[in-house]
C-alpha cells in the first residue's frame, strides 16, 4: 500500500493509540509546512487521512504524541511549537522558540513538558499547559540534533552534531555522563522501554548501543552503507530497527544485536522515526 501523503519530504513520522476509542493515530511532519493526521487500521491494513494541520510557515522538523494518544506537538525551521488536539484538528498553542532553539522535540513520559534541542548546545523544557519555557539543560556542547526522555522519567538524552552523547539526571537537572563512540553527528538515539540501554544513530553510519546504568559502550553495530538517520525501539523490548540514507530499514534482535531483517523498498534515503516500520514488522510476524 502505497499513499502520497505529503508534496515534499517527510522528516518526522510518530505513532501512537489513543486510549480514547483506542484508535491508532500517526501524525506526519513535512518540508511542505504540513502537519498530517492520520488513522491506523490494523484489521483492514488501511490508512486514513484525518487532518492536514496549518499553521508552520516553514519546514517541520520534528513530531510528536503524548502518551495519551491525544496531543501532538510539531517543531519548525519557522522557530514555533504547536501543539495539536488530534481528535479535533485544532491548534491548541503555539509556543516561540526562538530563532536557532527549537528543532527535535519531545514530550515527557508524563505528558507535562516538552524539550526540544538548539542550535546552542542547550536543552530547552517548555510546559504543556503553560506553553511557557520553564527550564533548561546545558550540554556544554555544540548543536543539539536529537533527544530522548527514559520511559521511566528519570533521564534525558541528547546527541550532537560533534558525534557526543550527553545523559542527564532529571531530577537534579545535571549532567551526569558524557559519552563518546560516535565521530559525526548523531541523528537520532532512543531508550530501550526497560530503560537499560540506548540506541544512537549517526552519520558515521554504525548505531552504537550503550549501557544506560554503567554509562559504558555495550557494542557497534555496523551495516548501513551510508547515515544511519533513525533508530527506535519496538514496545516488546525484543527488537529495534533503524533507517538510513543507504535506502533502507533494519530489524535488529536486541539480545543478539543481530540484523533480522532488512527492507529494501524505499528509492530514498528513510528519515522518518523506525517505530512506524518495527510496529507494523512486529504486527505481521507475530499475526
């Protein structure tokens, strides 16, 4: 099945159920300005169109769901966030950022804040309902691409264009370890759900898996044959997957660190998140 969903690139895909009508929403971020709203029918393997989402007036970076399946947020090279009510189709805030501080966003696990990187080497914490910035995080560090929260809450990571990776306490707000492994900008990075490891992806074109607790190198995985541009875990812990500029998507066996699986459809370079691709893996093997 294939749809032209956007009229130029899309950098930012997210996927999440709504425990409203526990319905599968995607929502879709693209260089055409356009945020999209999407459904998910595992039965009929169909996908429906819900919103197109108006309001960025430059390419969006960056998208995201909260946990409840009922809010998302998009960041542009327009320098917004907008947050989205995903079952009307309307703009809830919009929040400035600043000219060179918003890119990679993402919501807290308790759906309260949003960071997003900068241009800076800084952190930005923004409040969902105050759509105010109420905090920040320094890396001490160049130009933050990419950032994740630990399911559990309790940590931040971010990953930079200089190839470093910088873990945070979230309870202090400090900055805990600095972790090295990479040589060129990371592009994405991701907890596994039990919080033990993390998965980064760069333009060196390997993902590296680290031990989140003793904050060491675990293993190099190599592979790609170009930049590794997104890496996310499956919900069952079990698998990851990863996409790249070589044109295709990897399933990876967590345990084994082995490649399972590896498509090899798209005629572009993959740069939307891999959990689109690892749940509908995941959903087709295990049927």
């Amino acid at each position: 099945m294939k749809n032209q969903a956007h009229e130029d690139g899309i950098w930012s895909v997210a996927w999440r159920r709504s425990e409203k009508g526990n319905v599968e929403n995607i929502v879709t971020g693209s260089v055409d300005d356009l945020v999209k709203c999407w459904t998910w029918n595992s039965r009929e393997d169909t996908l429906s169109h819900r919103w197109d989402l108006e309001g960025h007036q430059l390419g969006v970076i960056s998208v995201d769901i909260n946990q409840a399946g009922t809010v998302a947020a998009s960041s542009s090279l327009d320098s917004f966030i907008r947050l989205w009510d995903i079952e009307s189709g309307t703009q809830l805030k919009s929040i400035e950022g600043g000219a060179v501080d918003i890119w990679t966003l993402s919501f807290s696990p308790d759906d309260r804040f949003i960071a997003s990187g900068s241009h800076s080497g800084h952190v930005n914490i923004f409040g969902v309902d105050s759509g105010k910035k109420e905090g920040t995080l320094e890396t001490r560090g160049k130009f933050v691409m990419s950032i994740a929260y630990s399911p559990d809450g309790k940590q931040m990571v971010t990953g930079a264009i200089d190839g470093i990776v910088h873990l945070f306490d979230l309870a202090t707000g400090k900055l805990i370890k600095t972790l090295k492994g990479h040589a060129m900008p990371i592009r994405s990075l991701t907890f596994s759900p039990d919080c033990k490891l993390l998965a980064t992806a760069s333009d060196d074109g390997s993902i590296k898996i680290y031990d989140v607790q003793h904050a060491n190198l675990a293993g190099t995985l190599p592979g790609h044959g170009s930049w590794v541009l997104s890496v996310d875990f499956s919900p069952d812990n079990a698998h990851f997957a990863s996409s790249s500029s070589d044109k295709t998507v990897k399933v990876w066996d967590a345990g084994s660190r082995q490649c399972i699986y590896t498509f090899n459809e798209h005629t572009d370079q993959v740069t939307v998140d891999g959990v689109v691709i690892v749940l509908g893996y995941l959903s087709a093997v295990n049927q």
